[in-house]
C-alpha cells in the first residue's frame, strides 16, 4: 500500500512542474537554473547560459530571450531582471542572466 504524504511535506504546485518542463526544453542554452516558489501562486527562476558572449550587450540581449521563452503556456512572466555577469572577473567573456517572476496570466486565474 502506498504510503500516505507526512503532514508539512511540501509539494511541488502545477506552475512550478510546468516551469521545470520549460527549463529542461532548453538543454543547451541553460546552465544553471534555480526555481524557488513565492507568495501569490508565482514562482521565481533564475537561470544562466551555457555559452560566454563577447560583449555585456550581448549577453543581456540573450538574458532577455530566455526570459521571453521560458514561461510555459497559460502562464505569463510578471517581473523580468535580464543582465550580464562578467566570468571570472573577465571583460572579454559575459554569462546572460535571466530572473522571471511566473505567474498565472492576468484575467486566467489558474496557478
């Protein structure tokens, strides 16, 4: 028989396996990732490249398009940070850097 969930076991809500979803989709763009569950039904992902750019401008431009396409479907970014982190103290190579705040689209009330 199985066994039953313990009291206070958290669960993982149907955004946060629905954005674990979108982040595998990426394998080869993504190289860290960390997803975290807020207040409100949202979740908050962090995500960095795997490829080094040569400019911050870049990098950020990047950073930007990762944070367009990683909300799944039915749900909608509601805060964007997309920026660039110099590796290892370098000028000459930059990591895009994406933090989404997820959520429910606005009027849908799923989440």
């Amino acid at each position: 028989m199985p066994e039953e969930p313990r009291r206070g076991t958290r669960r993982a809500s149907r955004l946060m396996i629905d954005v674990l979803h979108a982040v595998a989709a990426c394998e080869g763009v993504i190289h860290y990732w960390d997803v975290a569950k807020q207040p409100g039904g949202t979740v908050l992902l962090r995500a960095s490249s795997v490829s080094h750019f040569s400019s911050e401008e870049e990098a950020v431009q990047v950073a930007r398009r990762i944070a367009e396409e990683l909300p799944p479907s039915g749900y909608e970014a509601h805060t964007v940070s997309a920026l660039a982190r110099a590796d290892n103290g370098s000028r000459d190579e930059w990591h895009a850097f994406a933090e989404v705040l997820i959520g429910a689209k606005v009027g849908t009330g799923r989440g």
